[in-house]
C-alpha cells in the first residue's frame, strides 16, 4: 500500500486541523484569531501518523501559556481534539474522556511557562486586580527600609476589609471581591498598595493623614451601598473595616499580614 502523497497529506492536515478549530471553538475557546500556532500543526501531524501525542501536546501548552490561554481553556481545546480524533462527526469536547497522561503533559508544560511569566511581572489576583499578599510583603520591605534610612518611624497603617461571605455561594462569594476592590481603588486612589489577602479579606496600605477617618468613613458607605443593591449577595453578612498600625519590625509585619489573612 503506497504511502499517501505530500498534497494528500496536507489537505488531512488542514481538513483535522479545521475541525479541531471547529470543535474547540463550539467548546468555548473565546478569541478565534488567536487559535491557531505552529505547534497546532505539529500536533495535527503527529496525530495524523498516530505518533506520540505527548511532546507535541507539552510544546502546545508552553505555546498556549506564551499567547495568554488560560489552563481551563488549553484542556478544553485539547479535549476537542481528542473528540474529533475519537469520532470525526465533532462529538462534544469532553476533558474527563482525554487520558489523563496527555492531560497532565499538557497541563504542566502550561504550568511551567506560566510560573516563569508570573515571575517576572507585578504580582495581581486576576479576578479582583488587586496585589496578592507576596507583594504586600514585597512593599513593606521598602516602607521599612526606607524609614530606616530616614531614622524616624514608618508612618503607615493597615486598613482591613472583611466581609462575612459564610452564607454565599457561587459566583457571588467572587463578586462581593471583585465589587470591594473597586470601591477601594475609588476611594484610595492616591498610591496607596491594595492587596487581597484571602477570599474575603483585602488590605489597604496607607500613610496616616488627616483625611484617613474621612476616607474610612467614605469605604465603608460606598461598600454597604454598592453591596446592598446587588440581589445575589442578600445573605451577605456584616462588612468589617479596622485600622492597625504597623509594628517595629519587617518581619513582624509579615506576621501580622499572616493573621490576617486567617481572619
């Protein structure tokens, strides 16, 4: 039996390549214009000789990482070759039926490129924007140092957004965040540091003025107001704001970061 020719391999090339596309658009991959790479391809031909799916899989998770893909929707578009490689009639793209070893290879070499990438920029929690807690560490570290130079106290305090999420659910619990970050980036917008330090703790570090208590005062109305409208949070519990002062030391306010985010 011949083998199949170089103008019969290319168009079974872009005819499985097509209906991956196809199929992973249909399972939610959001920017069509960002789905096809060159490491498509090369995992198109290795599944058209039935080769070793794993290392082209692995590059594709690094190259899916690179351009922005989040993890979820890496799987999901492997998943979607994995349907139309199972039945060429574009079964729905399922991840529970992808062997977990091609799963695993994909989502590590994804892991890989995005911990590097995470590494060399400033650290956010994605939902909220706000910083994560290592670099609230990070900024304490120069407010420290620098009163250190200076020879004179540091001049900041910590002001702690808790908000009692114990009988909310879902999506909402993420919401009730996402509505806290933007009401503190409205009424601190000066350059102060805002962080989340747990699910349902944020921290502003702040100097110590004299329109602290105004500001203060100004949160905690626009959070009651802005949470009290949204009808997912109806069992919303109390919102709580407290004010601490930074101890002595670097380290001790790390520790005190640490309590906090336990609260």
């Amino acid at each position: 039996m011949g083998s199949r020719s170089p103008h019969g391999a290319e168009a079974a090339l872009r005819s499985l390549r097509a209906r991956w596309r196809t199929a992973s658009i249909a399972a939610g991959w959001r920017y069509p214009s960002d789905w096809a790479l060159p490491e498509v391809d090369a995992v198109c031909a290795s599944a058209l000789v039935k080769a070793d799916l794993s290392d082209p899989l692995a590059e594709l998770g690094r190259a899916r990482a690179l351009s922005g893909a989040g993890l979820d929707e890496t799987l999901t578009d492997v998943a979607a070759l994995h349907a139309v490689l199972s039945d060429p009639r574009l079964l729905a793209a399922n991840p529970d039926a992808v062997p977990a070893r091609l799963l695993r290879m994909t989502a590590l070499a994804w892991a890989d490129v995005s911990t590097v990438e995470i590494a060399r920029c400033e650290v956010k929690e994605s939902l909220t924007g706000l910083s994560t807690s290592a670099y609230l560490r990070t900024r304490l570290g120069e407010i420290y140092r620098q009163a250190a130079r200076d020879e004179r106290p540091v001049g900041h305090v910590l002001l702690t957004v808790s908000i009692d999420l114990s009988a909310v659910i879902g999506w909402s619990r993420l919401m009730a965040m996402v509505l806290a970050a933007d009401v503190l980036r409205q009424v601190f917008d000066g350059g102060e540091s805002l962080a989340l330090l747990g699910p349902s703790v944020a921290v502003v570090l702040t100097e110590r003025d004299p329109d602290l208590a105004t500001r203060v005062a100004e949160a905690e109305r626009m959070l009651a107001q802005r949470l009290s409208v949204d009808p997912q949070l109806h069992t919303l519990g109390p919102i709580d704001l407290r004010l601490y002062r930074l101890p002595d030391t670097h380290s001790q306010a790390c520790e005190l970061i640490d309590s906090l985010s336990r609260s």
